[in-house]
C-alpha cells in the first residue's frame, strides 16, 4: 500500500511549495523508494490551458497530453519520472466531474454538496494514482495558501484521508515563511503560528514545518516553532533560500526532512545515493566559461512563462560546465528596427513558443539576423512557424506570407491548421497536444544530435507547416528534418548550410533533465559556446559539435 504526504503551504503564495515537495521526491528516490507527486491546484478553470502566461506562467504538458501546472515540470525534472492527467487536479475539474456524475444520475437523487461529494471526488483523485502506479510514496502539493476559500474543499479531504488509510500511512507538511524584520534585526514565528492555528482550526495538525528564509534558523527559533505549533524539534526544517534550486534537495537531506518523513510514515530507513545530484550542483557553481544566450519572446515580463525552457537551457549549459547568461528580450522591442542593440554581443538566439500575433515580428526579425549573422538559432513550435514565414517572406519572396492564425485572409498560409482542426470552437484541450513520435531524416544536424531514426517528443499547438509550400522550401536549400511517420506533419527544420540553424514543431523542453539535457538544447549551447570562442563556425565545426553531443 502506498504511503501519502500532504504539502500545505502558509502566510504567502509562491512559497516554493512545489519545490519542496520535487526535493522530497528526489531523496525518497535516492534511496530507491518509488514516488508519484500530485497538485491540487483550487482554481476553477477546468486545467491552465486557457490562462495567460502573464497569470500562471507556462503550461507544462505531459505524455498523455494533458495541460497542467509548471509545478509538474519540476516533479518529472528532480524526480525523472514522467507524469500524466492523473498527476494534476484543478477545483474545476472536480466540480466537472461531479456534475457530469449528478446528470448521469449516479448519486441516486442525493442532494449534491462539498461535503461529502466534492471531497470523495478530491480523495478518490489521490487513490486513482495510488493505484494506477502504484507508487511506494505520493506525494499531493495543495496549492494556494492556507486561509484562501476556495483551498477549503481540499484540506477537508486531506484531513478526512488520515482517518480513512490510517495515522501511519499520512504525513502532513506544511511549508511557511519566517520573515526577517529589519528594523527589528529579528526573524519572526508569528506568521508561520498564525498559519499553523489556522490549519489546526480545520483539523490539520501539521507533522512537519519546512521554514523558508533568508538566513539560518537558530536553534532557540527552532525551539520555539517545535513549542507553539506542536511540531517536534527534529521535524522543524530549515529551508533557507539557495542560489539555485537544483541546490535545495542537498539542503533538505543536510536538515532531514527525508529522514524525519521516512520515520513518519513507518518505512525502512535507507541510505540515500546522492552522488549524481551533487556532482550536478559542484558542476552548476563552479563554471569554466560565460555564455550569452537571447531568449526572444513576447511573455518576459514573467520568467516563469518559459520556465521549461530556461531549465532544460541551464541543463546543457551545466552539462559543458558553463555559465549561462541569459538575456530577456521581450520580441516587440525589436519590432522598431534597432536589432542590433540587444542581439550585437549574443552568441545564440532561441525563440520559443507562444499564440497569437503579438511581437511575432520581432520574433521574426530575430531569426533572419541569426541567419544572416551565422548566430546558432534554435526554434521551438510557434518559433518553427515564425523560421517558415521568415523564408517565404525573404527567400521564397512571398512577400504576404504569414500563418492563418495571425491572417486569416492571407494568400500564402505557410502555417495553416489541419483539415480537421477548421470546424473547432473551444480553445481548451482541443490542440496537439501530448507524445508524438517523429521520423529524423538521416544526412541532417538533427540526426547527428539525437542519433536515432524515431523519436517522441511533445506537442502543444494547433497550426502546422503548411505541405502545398514543401517542395519550394526543400529547393530553396533548406532541409524537412523531421516528419511525422508517415511524413504528412513537417516537425523539424534546419538550414544545412548554417552552423547551428533548426526548429522544431514540438516542445523539446519538456523532455529535458539535470542529468539528461535535450539533444537540441545541447547542441544549441555548445554551437553557442564555439561560437563564444570565434567569430563564426563553418561547416566543419558544426560537425564538430555533433560529433561530440554523439560520444564521437
């Protein structure tokens, strides 16, 4: 039977709840426990596929196509276990679900309320993972802040599942903020007792407390937290803040939170082999090298739009043992023409995906001064999309070329949805979306990086290369090198006579790990970091590159 731990967070939002609960994953990994990680976000919307980035940051997408929290990134990156719909929970989904049940009648005619049909629905969701993977640990993070409305229905189905698996079997967590008061020249308890007297008041007694500050707990601080919110000593950790987050599950071994948690639940204690996630940190924070990487695209106001994206950069750039150094550019400021200023001293441009025309331009004024700067350039779904219509408009001399989501009038769509896509309405779960696998053309870059005839990679988007323009783009002198199977879909470009010029339809993000960088990830940052070293890289020393991603 599998053991359960409950994550609350307390006193703000974006605590690093998820962060705690992927550390937690990764040393109960460590010591060869098997673990799944659940999110049970309070939100009404059905799933975050509808949200704007600027709201909720990106949109993590799973194997099985589901649309989900970017917690979810951080549980398959530390945990390196892949996760699906069953993984992520929305209040909207609940409800869904439970109306759909009333309709078919399945409640025999009771009358439908929170308690205790919402919250059998909410417990039923955490069994549902329990039992189809069968994990030695799930470990469920309750989004929100403990004291919000609409987090209510959750926490009474926590608190209601101890008594139903029995006391041995849950542990609660509750992960808090213990401020530092300047003009004081003191850390305060206060808030963090405040919010545990309000998860005990809905009967919640948490059994361990993850602290977070900005300096080291004192063991009279700890004393203190241990007394007034009935916590044992031992179980009050300190989770200062870290330079990086890769760094947090090192601190919460050093502290016990695995130990105090492997006790709780009654497991056998294990020695953890920590030995890959410390040479990861060692190789993190001591770099041989800087390099200057542009992120071109139109959600920087808030990093955690392309959150995925940043790590699976930071992964390769740890694989090389360099420094990366990333530079934001929001796509519509290059939209005035003065390129020059924010790209003169980038050794790699990457644009990334998105929807709808805004700072598309940009984006496209980015790629062509990658192409004729010989910058490595690497394009990710809407970014692939923007690389087609940057050809047909300056190569193919198309020069109306554009995708029909941005025109739908146009006369040259080079992007254009697929027949069967023409009649759908609803913008939710309605995309590509989800693991598809992609046929690599040999003789092509992308083949020197993955070095495998099929691949499977994830998809989130809704426009596709448009076919009636193939055979123009192949005899232009550009390359197809990736295809569906049966070589409909386009899913890869490149420009052969380039050092490092390729996009791709899908995400390739979300596939990336510390241990494990993406082939394209890595071959993009070590074409950007030769090309840190020289002007330029010829054919040769693209070659070079591959040679050295395929163990050559």
């Amino acid at each position: 039977m599998s053991k359960f731990v409950f994550v609350t967070g307390g006193v703000v939002s974006s605590i690093g709840k998820g962060i705690v609960a992927a550390s937690l994953g990764r040393l109960l990994k460590s010591r060869d426990y098997s673990v799944s990680i659940l999110k049970l976000d309070p939100y009404i919307n059905v799933d975050p596929g509808t949200l704007s980035p600027f709201q909720h940051g990106e949109v993590f997408v799973t194997e099985d196509g589901a649309e989900t929290d970017l917690d979810l990134g951080h549980y398959e990156r530390f945990t390196d276990t892949s996760m699906s719909r069953l993984n992520s929970v929305t209040t909207g989904s609940i409800y869904q679900a439970v109306i759909n049940k009333e309709r078919r009648g399945e409640y025999q005619g009771s009358t439908v309320q929170v308690i205790p049909h919402i919250t059998n629905e909410i417990k039923e969701r955490i069994h549902r993972v329990a039992k189809n993977t069968n994990p030695d640990v799930v470990i469920t993070e309750i989004g929100g802040t403990v004291g919000d409305i609409e987090s209510l229905p959750f926490l009474e189905a926590i608190r209601q599942f101890r008594k139903d698996v029995g006391r041995q079997n849950v542990v609660y967590m509750h992960v808090t903020l213990i401020p530092w008061i300047p003009s004081a020249g003191e850390m305060k308890t206060k808030p963090t007792q405040h919010s545990v007297k309000e998860l005990r008041s809905i009967g919640i007694q948490p059994d361990i407390l993850v602290c977070r500050c900005d300096r080291p707990l004192s063991l009279g601080m700890k004393q203190k937290l241990s007394e007034f919110c009935n916590v044992p000593e031992e179980c009050v950790i300190t989770a200062q803040d870290a330079k990086s987050i890769y760094e947090v599950p090192l601190m919460m071994e050093q502290e016990g939170l695995a130990e105090q948690s492997i006790n709780l639940l009654q497991l056998e204690p294990r020695h953890p082999d920590l030995t890959q996630w410390q040479t990861l940190v060692k190789r993190l924070y001591n770099p041989n090298h800087k390099i200057d990487i542009a992120l071109v695209g139109k959600y920087v106001r808030l990093n955690d739009a392309y959150l995925s994206v940043v790590e699976a950069l930071r992964h390769a750039a740890i694989s090389i043992g360099c420094d990366l150094n990333l530079h934001w550019i929001n796509s519509e400021d290059l939209e005035s023409g003065n390129i020059e200023s924010y790209l003169k001293d980038i050794k790699g441009i990457l644009v990334p995906g998105g929807f709808g025309v805004r700072g598309v331009d940009g984006k496209i004024a980015a790629i062509e001064y990658a192409k004729h700067h010989k910058i490595p350039f690497l394009g990710l779904c809407l970014g692939m999309q923007c690389a087609v219509i940057e050809w047909a408009r300056n190569i193919a001399q198309l020069e109306d070329a554009n995708s029909a989501e941005f025109n739908p009038d146009t006369a040259n769509p080079v992007i254009n949805l697929l027949p069967e896509q023409l009649d759908v309405v609803d913008l939710g779960g309605t995309m590509r979306l989800g693991l598809y696998p992609c046929r690599v053309n040999p003789d092509t870059l992308a083949f020197k990086l993955y070095q495998k005839e099929v691949i499977y990679e994830r998809h989130r988007h809704r426009y596709e290369f448009n076919n009636a323009y193939r055979n123009l783009f192949l005899e232009s002198g550009y390359a197809v090198s990736g295809t569906s199977p049966d070589g409909r879909l386009v899913e890869m470009i490149e420009l052969p006579n380039h050092p490092f010029f390729i996009a791709c339809q899908f995400h390739p993000e979300f596939q990336s790990r510390p241990s494990a960088p993406h082939p394209l990830f890595q071959g993009f940052i070590e074409a950007a970091s030769v090309q840190g070293n020289q002007d330029f890289l010829d054919a040769q020393g693209r070659d070079l590159v591959a040679g050295k991603l395929a163990g050559n």
